[in-house]
C-alpha cells in the first residue's frame, strides 16, 4: 500500500507561449498511504496541480507520473478512471436533472451495467448522507448538498486518488462545516488517497502532509502543526494562520511556551487548562 | 418562487395515461395528428372526439386545468370558424351577413375545421401533460436511434436538451438575483414606455449571457473529469420499458383507427 501514487517531476506549464509560468520547475511526490493538502494564495499555481493530475491539461515541460502512467492524451481516460475530482462551483459540476442521475453520470460514461449502477449509487449516497435526497433537483438542494452528491459521483466510481479543488471555496460556514464532515467520514471508510486543495488553513488539519505553493513553486513541504508556526512568512505570501495558532504564537513570545502548537480551539483550549500543572 | 420554477405544465399524477411508456405516448399522438386529416365527416369527427374526451378524462387532470392550457388558442379555433364561414361558398345560401352570403356548406366546413383544430391541440397537449421533460427528452432519443446510422447526433442532442432542462431552473434564478441587483442600482424594469423597458433589459441579459458562457466552460471541464467522452460505449440509468399497459393502449388506438375508417365517407 505504501507506495508512490503521484509524481511531480521538474513540471513547469504555462496557458500560452506569450504568458507568465503558472508553474515553475514543480517536483513533489504523493504516497497512497497520505492525505495531503495543496494550500497557496489566488494564482499560485494550486488548482493547475489538480487539473494537471488528471489530464486535464498537460505539463509543457516535465512529466507527471499517477500509479505509475505517465499522463498523456493516451492516457487520460485510465488516469480518469483512478482520480476523482470535486471542483469549487456546486452548480456547473451538477450534470444529471436528478441527484440520482448525477451520480449516475460517472458510471454511465464508463458503461457499466445498470444493475452495478443502481447499487452503487445507493452506497455512495448512503456515504455522504444524501440517500433521501435520491429524486431531488439541483435548484432544490443547498450548496453544501450538492457538494456532497459531487463527492458520492466521484466516490461511485471507486477511484484511487480524490482531488476536491477548492471545494468548499463558494459555502457558507454550515456547508463548509458539512463537507468537511463528510470528507473525514469517507476518509475513514475508503481506502483513499485525498488531496485538498484550498487557500484556507482550517482545511489542511486533518492532512499528513502539506504542500505550500507560492507563485508557481514549491515554497515549502511541511506538517501542518509546523506550517501553523511559520506565521509571519506564511503572512508574506498572503496566508493567513487559524485563530487557535495565532494565539499560540502570540502566547510564545512572551515566553509561554506550550507543549504543541495546537491546531484547533480544542486542541488550545486543552493545552491551556494543562498548562499550569505541568510546570 | 418554487411555483415560477415549473418546467413545462407537467401535473403529477399516477394515471393510466402517466403510467404509459412516453414512447407509446409519442407514436399514439403523432399518429393521430396524422389522422384528424382522414376524419371528412361528423361521425367521424365525433368518434375522435369521443376518444380525444376519453383520454383527456382518465389522464384524472382538472379539466378546468386543460382548459387552461387551450385559453390561448381559443382566439385561432375561432378565427378559423369564422374564416371558412366567410370564404366557403358550397351549398345553398341560407342568410346574410351585412350583405354577406353565409352558405350551409360553410357552417359544416368551418365547424368540421374548428374541432380539428382543437383535436389537434387538446391531443398534443396531453403529451407534456402527462410526461416530464426529461422522459420525452429519453424517448426522443431512443426513437430517433435509428437515425445514428446516418450520423445524426442523437445522442449529442439527447444531453444537450437534458442539460437545458436542468439549468433552466439554475439561470431563472440566477436572472432574478441580477434584476433584483440591476434593480437596486437603479434600473426600472416595470413602468415607462416599452421602448425604454426593452432597454432596461440589456443590463440583465448582458451578465446572464456572459456567466452562462463561464457555466458552459467549468460543465464541460467537469464533464470530462468524469470521464465524458460521447456517446460511445456509454450505459443508461433511466430505461424505458414497454410493458403490456403500453400494449393495450396501442390496441385501443387500433380500434379507434378502424373505427374512424369505418365512419368516414
């Protein structure tokens, strides 16, 4: 299981000859075993990552390697088939008239038989926790409930790897909330390398690994614990810490020190009331 | 809202005529459209009309509601009546009008069209009546099939006209909020001569055309993450199935057709 499962190398794309490198010379690898997450300001170069993975666009220089095929345009409907995606705007991803039919889409594009279907939209909507919304139209559903029949199409067609591209980018606090739920519930049920790609810090807590870009490079490769400690150059290239880290490192300066950064108000709230026993 | 986001004038029910495959509900009516013209007397006419009455009745939709639907076109069945009452000239002369000659032929005539007309339209209405968009959007692909074989688009077609039918509700909405956003900076949509709420509308339409193309751009992104790639080798969710009720429907319309054959001169 613990194997390569994306690879980066020396990957550098731009739109056009006459415009600026969206990416510049970006190497990275991904193992199946771990969640990681993209984060970087608007126009660092992060949602390129994801539509490079899955063939989406294609590198100008470098090459980039998913399960062990390199992406290219013979290759792209069997990386298609391994990469889910989950893109930021909940409307113009919603193909079907019915939820049912969305999550139908998926697997009607990779002809499978209509009994498999039914079944499988039945166990990927019980997943996110829309199974009674089946015969719903889109205009019916919030935008946090259409993200997640997104995330049941993806999870339909079993993949290996889910990208969710800014998904919660355009939700309201209680959507945000809702996705992230179920995100972390399929995580724990599926056997499933997830990558999120955001500008928000209080999405990359619960990932393994972060990747920081800034302006088209890898600006840093890291733990989100370390990352939340870096404040003021993550302040620099236009990012910004979660409250509970802020005081945490506001609290460092004048020399109290805790255990770990924490990552969450939980996490702060527990290091605080400890505190004064362990000194 | 929700009331303004009805597509077409479908009116749920489980009737007979809801239960029917739309494929059967499609060839019945396009036959039938072809058959009013075979009907040539008042028998005729009015065995059709008993079978237009019959359907109408056990689709267990209002009446007043069909009747409804018809409002606009009552002006035309009319307009038509009166039509050939002025411009026939079979039979004898009964009376005049205003120094015009009224013939007997013309009142048979224009009665005769007249119920046409309205067969006409009461049968087809039935059809969006009684099947949702997104069912005849699934029969006109199955029954223009064949035509694949001459490379029409079929399938091509049959997506295009599902994905109008679900951003249909999405860009009302969406037109709302940019009236409403129009309307907050100052635009009058509601009073003012035509000429100057005709203009009004430019504002609205402008942004509406330019997010509907950004829609399309980001749909088919997503389309082809997930692995959309035409038609080929695809499988369908939604079948349509002919089933024995679809059978006795077709019997019964056999029937009426020989009956009309019978009737007619």
């Amino acid at each position: 299981m613990n194997q390569t499962q994306i690879e980066f190398r020396n990957v550098s794309f731009r739109y056009a000859d006459d415009q600026p490198w969206v990416l510049k010379d970006v190497s990275f690898t991904i193992r199946s075993d771990q969640s990681v997450a993209i984060i970087g300001h608007n126009g660092s170069g992060k949602s390129t990552i994801a539509k490079l993975i899955n063939g989406l666009l294609f590198p100008d220089e470098g090459e980039i390697i998913v399960h062990g095929t390199s992406v290219n345009e013979n290759t792209i409907w069997d990386v298609r088939k391994k990469v889910g995606m989950v893109f930021q705007n909940p409307d113009n991803q919603f193909v079907g008239t019915t939820v049912r039919d969305d999550v139908a889409f998926g697997l009607e594009n990779r002809g499978i038989e209509r009994i498999d279907m039914i079944q499988r939209i039945d166990s990927s909507l019980a997943a996110v926790r829309m199974k009674d919304y089946l015969l719903h139209e889109p205009h019916r559903l919030s935008g946090g409930q259409k993200q997640r029949v997104a995330i049941a199409g993806v999870l339909a067609i079993r993949p290996d790897v889910i990208i969710l591209d800014e998904a919660t980018a355009m939700l309201d606090p209680k959507g945000r909330q809702e996705i992230l739920t179920t995100v972390n519930e399929v995580k724990q049920n599926h056997p499933l390398n997830l990558i999120t790609i955001t500008h928000d810090l209080n999405e990359i807590i619960s990932a393994d690994r972060v990747i920081v870009m800034n302006d088209g490079e890898v600006w840093l490769e890291t733990k989100p614990r370390d990352l939340f400690t870096k404040e003021e150059a993550l302040q620099s290239i236009g990012l910004d810490v979660p409250f509970s880290a802020k005081l945490a490192n506001e609290l460092k300066r004048l020399n109290i020190e805790l255990e770990r950064t924490p990552l969450d108000q939980k996490e702060l709230l527990d290091a605080l009331w400890t505190y004064h026993l362990k000194t | 809202m929700a009331s303004s986001l009805i597509i077409g004038q479908y009116v749920p029910s489980q009737s007979m005529i809801h239960r029917l495959d739309p494929r059967t509900k499609m060839i019945i009516i396009f036959l039938f459209v072809v058959f009013v013209f075979f009907a040539n007397n008042f028998m005729s006419y009015g065995w059709l009309t008993l079978f237009a009455a019959f359907t109408a009745l056990s689709t267990k939709i209002r009446l007043r509601y069909i009747a409804k639907g018809l409002t606009p076109v009552w002006f035309l069945i009319v307009f038509t009546f009166f039509l050939h009452l002025f411009v026939t000239h079979e039979g004898d002369i009964l009376f005049r009008i205003i120094g015009f000659p009224i013939y007997s032929g013309a009142i048979a005539q224009g009665i005769q069209i007249s119920i046409r007309f309205f067969l006409l339209i009461l049968f087809t209405s039935m059809l969006t009546l009684t099947t949702t968009p997104i069912e005849i959007t699934d029969a006109i692909e199955t029954l223009l099939n064949p035509l694949k074989r001459f490379r029409f688009p079929v399938h091509e077609l049959a997506l295009m006209m599902s994905i109008s039918l679900r951003f249909i509700p999405t860009l009302m909405q969406e037109a709302e909020k940019i009236s409403k956003a129009q309307a907050s900076r100052g635009v009058d949509f509601k009073t003012g001569p035509i000429k100057d709420r005709i203009q009004a509308v430019v504002p609205l339409l402008v942004p509406l055309f330019v997010s509907a193309f950004k829609r399309a751009e980001e749909l088919a992104m997503a389309m082809e993450a997930r692995g959309y790639q035409g038609g080929e080798g695809r499988t369908k969710l939604r079948a349509l199935a002919i089933e024995r009720i679809d059978w006795y429907a077709f019997i019964i319309f056999t029937f009426v057709l020989t009956g009309l054959f019978i009737l007619r001169q």
